[in-house]
C-alpha cells in the first residue's frame, strides 16, 4: 500500500493544542489528531472518527456525529491520546451519494436501506489507512473510544491490544433517533 504522509505540525483548537499529521491514500486524506504527551502514553484513547461532512462541519441533526466528533477532541485533549479522522464519507459512499441517501431516508427508509437501495453495501468503509496509522505511531496498545463492535474487529484482527473500549455516547434527538436505532439493532452498535 502506498501512503504518503506529512510532517507532524501543531494545531491549536478550541479544545487544546494538538500535533496533526496528514496521510493520502489514494485520493483520501485523513488526519491523525495527537494530544501534546500522545508519545508519553503505554495504551493512549484511540478515536476512528468516519468523516461526516454534514454532521461535523454543518450541524446535521440527522446523525451523532459531530457530537461524537465534539466528546472525542475534548476527551482526547483531556486524557491524552490520538483521533484519526478518517475521511471517507458516508461510510464511503462519498457525498453525492450521501445526499442522495438523505433523500431516501426522507421518503422513510434507514441508512442501510438507503445505501442498499443505491447499490452500495451497509458499511463500505476500508480501514487499511488505519493500520498504517497505528504502525507510524507505534501503536500496539490502545483505549478504544468507539460503539462499533466491526472497528473493534478490525483493530484486534491487527494485533493491537485493547486494553479499555470506552462508549461514545451521545444524547439522541428527534432527527436522528432512527438512525441511531439502525446502529444499534441492525449493526450491533453498543449503547
């Protein structure tokens, strides 16, 4: 696999100051979002943040993500550790598609029925850029900040021990209690 990856550089947020390094796989570009004493730290938290451009930078009601997103950097920040945002919209259907399962959902359908119906699978999401992630910031021992038990697959199958799985839980809403409902009884999501 080829990954290109930036310098590390420092970014000040609204949550505290953190170091970020970029990595391109392919045409995506994902961030690792690392706390000040991230290297300090034998099992630092661990964030896989799936990009939600509405939820995240526009608000969306229709999802958790951006108070997902919101609970991490302020965890992360707090506690010390790494959220690696990783850009693939949609659960990588991309965001044209994404609005169009927004269309479907109007008319009643849920995520999965949505990206079904538009010919993709419930969960297209490759996190082979992930493992490069971890093995740049040597990472074989984590606190896992997630409710999706295939992330969690995926990071045992890597050999990467899981010391803690720590929920990521947000308060529902009207818009999006449906969707939140889809994760938990169609994919397992633990809440």
């Amino acid at each position: 696999m080829n990954i290109e990856k930036s310098t590390i550089a420092n970014l000040p947020t609204k949550y505290g100051k953190f170091k970020i390094r970029a990595y391109k796989q392919d045409n995506q570009e994902h961030l690792a979002i690392m706390s000040k004493n991230f290297e300090d730290i034998e099992a630092p938290y661990v964030r896989v943040h799936s990009e939600c451009l509405t939820g995240d930078t526009l608000g969306s009601l229709k999802c958790d993500c951006q108070n997902q997103l919101d609970l991490a950097l302020k965890f992360i920040s707090k506690e010390g550790g790494l959220v690696i945002y990783h850009r693939q919209e949609g659960r990588n259907i991309g965001l044209l598609n994404k609005v169009n399962a927004y269309a479907l959902q109007d008319q009643g359908r849920n995520t999965i029925e949505a990206n079904l119906e538009l010919g993709f699978g419930e969960d297209d999401r490759d996190y082979s850029v992930v493992e490069e992630v971890f093995k740049d910031l040597n990472l074989n021992k984590i606190k896992l900040i997630t409710n999706n038990p295939e992330k969690i697959k995926y990071v045992e199958s890597l050999g990467i021990e899981i010391v803690e799985r720590i929920p990521a839980i947000t308060k529902a809403n009207n818009h999006n209690k449906n969707y939140i409902n889809t994760k938990k009884e169609q994919m397992g999501h633990m809440f």
